[in-house]
C-alpha cells in the first residue's frame, strides 16, 4: 500500500469508517461462525466450505488491512462550497458536446463516474481543479480530446 496522503472528503473517510467497522462486527463473525460450523463436520482435508470459508476470511482481513491503511493515510480535505473555483469536493455542472452533466470532484478512492463522482487524480478531475466557471477544459481522453465548458461550481 502506498505511504503517501491520499486527499478524501469528510463523506468519503466516513464511507472507509463504515465499511471497516462492518468488516470487523458483521463480515469477520459471519465467515468465523461459518468456519466453525464447518470444522465440526468433521475431516478438514475434504471439507470444502470450510476452505472456502478460510478463503473468505483471508480475503476479508486483506480488505480489513486495505481500509486501515486507506484511513491511516487520509487526508480529509475541507471542503468549501461556493466560489466558483473548482476544487476538492466541488459540485459542478459542465457542458460536453451540447450535453449537460454533473460531476462531484472526489478523493482517489471515492471515485464513481456511474455516481457523479470523479477523482480528483483522474484524467477529467485533474484538469477541472483550480478553474473556474465560465473556462473550458480540454482533457485528452482515450476517445480524443474532450471540450468541457464548467456552468457552474457548487
């Protein structure tokens, strides 16, 4: 995992907090209980949900260990609302191609286009933070270069 601070609004550090405490009060007990249920049956060796079970709990406690460090490493970033700045955590509606669409500028592991949201580290976030409403962006994409007009910065 990287050791660098990773920026990440106050909703996205209180996802992480979430998603680690279900892991470790609903997700760990749940494979733990399966798992010994499974090793009362009996011969380990040929007792196939009980490895898959093991499976399961290794995979959790890397998860468990990946959002620790993601915590550990966060950067909660202030967000501003007004201005008309783009920024960390800013609301905005741009223009593409005559098409209207909304974009919140998010942290590296908040990221959900199909939500609205985008990194700030992503090829479109990077290039939108620091302007201002009014300006258009061009990002070069996979498809080609993209004109972005920003309408207005929440």
């Amino acid at each position: 995992m990287n050791k660098h601070k990773h920026e990440v609004t106050p909703e996205g550090f209180k996802k992480l907090e979430e998603e680690l405490k279900k892991l470790k009060t609903v997700d760990r007990p749940a494979i733990v209980k399966r798992m010994a249920e499974a090793r009362e049956l009996g011969d380990l060796s040929e007792n196939a949900d009980y490895h898959d079970a093991r499976e399961q709990l290794a995979f959790l406690e890397g998860r468990i260990q990946e959002v620790e460090a993601m915590i550990k490493n966060a950067q909660v970033v202030n967000v501003k609302t007004g201005g008309d700045t783009v920024q960390m955590g800013s609301k905005i509606d741009l223009t593409v191609a005559g098409k209207k669409i909304n974009f919140e500028i998010v942290g590296v592991n908040e990221g959900d286009p199909t939500q609205g949201k985008i990194s700030s580290e992503s090829p479109v976030g990077s290039s939108l933070i620091g302007r201002r409403k009014g300006e258009v962006v061009e990002v070069k994409t996979p498809g080609g270069i993209v004109k972005y007009k920003i309408e207005a910065v929440k």
